[in-house]
C-alpha cells in the first residue's frame, strides 16, 4: 500500500495527535460570536495553508461550519511552491498521512478524472507540497470518514480548472478546498491594500479585481469564482488576518483569508 506521508508535520502543524487535536479544540473556543453565515449548502471553502499559529484559526472556522455537512469526499486543490508544473497533478497514493490517523485517497474517483481531463497527470514532487497537505489534518478531524482527493497545479489554464472545478461542486457528496495564502512580504499598510482587492474580488464575484491581487493560489480563486459567477453561488469571506497579528511584525506581512461558497 503506498501512502501519501506528511513533510511539514512538526513545521507547520505538530505532529503529536493529542497535541494536534487540543490546538484544533483551542481554534474552534476562540471562534467569535459575530461569525454568522448563511446558507443551505456549502460547496466549497478557501482556505489559508501557513503555519497553524498564523493561519489555523482561519481553516478551522471554514472547516468547522462546512463539517455540519457529512461530505463523503474533500478535494484538495492547491498551488505548487517547489516544483514546476504544467497542467496540475493529482496523488494516485492509497493513503493520505496525518497525524490523527490515515486518510482513505479515493483512486478510483482520483483515476476517473485522470483520464477525463487531458491537464492532470501524476507528479511525484507534489507529495512535497504544503499547500494541500495543510489542509489534511482538518479533513481528517472534521470529517473522519471521508476520503480525501489531492490536486497540484502549477501553469495551470484558468478555464480548464474551471471545467474540472464545475463538474466537483456539482456533487453533494464532495466539498471542494481551493487553498492559497494572500500577498507576501509587503509591509502591512501595502499587504491589507492588496489583500483587500482579493476580498472584494470574492465577495463580488469580481473577477477583475484579482488584477491587483497578490495570492499564490489565485489561479485557483479565479476558477473558483468563474464557476460561482456561472452556478449563482453565494460567495462569503469570513475572516482576514496578516502575520502582523501574531508577530506584531509590519514590516514583512503575509495575509490570510477563509470563505465559504455554496448557496
């Protein structure tokens, strides 16, 4: 059995189970009242994918009201930092490692979309990848039975995510993680301007106002947003942090957003 092995447990996240989880139960205590959402069913959420003490309480919110829905598959489609890429991979491994327990990978779904979309093929460096992996010990504590479907993309077409991201969101059993960080490294009146852009281009449905919007996964966004502008999806960011408010740091800020899209 091959198995998809975590690399930036210990780094990103701990890699210690009943320490994982107390930091997983610490996020959803600190959850604030204001947060209200409205929908009937969510599709997809975006997600930040840093270091947990930056950007955990963000992907716990967004995991936290999407696991009132019992998804039977979470598909996992993030930016590549380490490898170039043209098109996007997909892991064909048997199993997702995490620190509370494997993830079932669904290969016979992942394998369907491999011959039906001429842009995935496999890539072994993409088991190297954070921007998925983040999200993983998420999918297994929120939903613990589901099976988990990773995607990598890198010189990614726009329009063809979009036929993929379409035809995922269109089946209730699946909810959808578009995972991507905001701008990088500016100081922290330039990042919020930025990151504000990316917001707005969400909220709005505003495909436009990603022009002046730094994110590593903002092909993912815009072929998210296509598909939402398409299906009349309702589009809703919940929170927004920087790096600032974590290491008072202004000088070289990194922004973090969540959002729920469904209806």
């Amino acid at each position: 059995m091959s198995t998809r092995k975590t690399v930036v447990a210990s780094s990103f996240y701990p890699n210690d189970k009943k320490e994982l989880e107390k930091l997983i139960n610490s996020f959803s205590k600190q959850i604030k009242k204001t947060n209200k959402y409205d929908f009937r069913n969510i599709n997809a959420i975006i997600n930040p994918h840093a270091a947990y003490i930056y950007s955990g309480y963000l992907a716990n919110l967004s995991f936290k009201i999407a696991s009132k829905q019992k998804a039977k598959r979470v598909i996992v489609i993030g930016p590549s930092h380490n490898t170039y890429l043209e098109g996007s991979s997909i892991c064909l491994d048997e199993f997702y490692e995490t620190p509370l327990g494997d993830i079932k990978v669904d290969l016979e779904f992942s394998k369907d979309l491999l011959l039906k979309y001429d842009f995935l093929d496999t890539n072994e460096e993409c088991a190297f990848e954070h921007s998925t992996e983040t999200q993983a010990p998420f999918i297994k504590y929120y939903f613990p039975n589901s099976s988990i479907v990773e995607i990598v993309y890198g010189k990614q077409d726009v329009d063809l995510l979009s036929s993929l991201i379409e035809e995922l969101i269109s089946d209730n059993n699946n909810l959808l993680i578009i995972s991507t960080d905001l701008s990088h490294f500016h100081d922290l009146n330039k990042a919020s301007k930025l990151d504000q852009n990316c917001i707005d281009a969400i909220n709005e449905k505003n495909i436009n106002k990603l022009n002046k919007c730094e994110a590593c996964g903002k092909i993912g966004i815009e072929a998210l947003i296509k598909v939402s502008i398409k299906k009349s999806l309702k589009t809703e960011v919940l929170d927004y942090f920087t790096s600032f408010n974590f290491n008072n740091n202004k000088s070289r800020v990194v922004g973090y957003t969540t959002a729920l899209i469904g209806k």
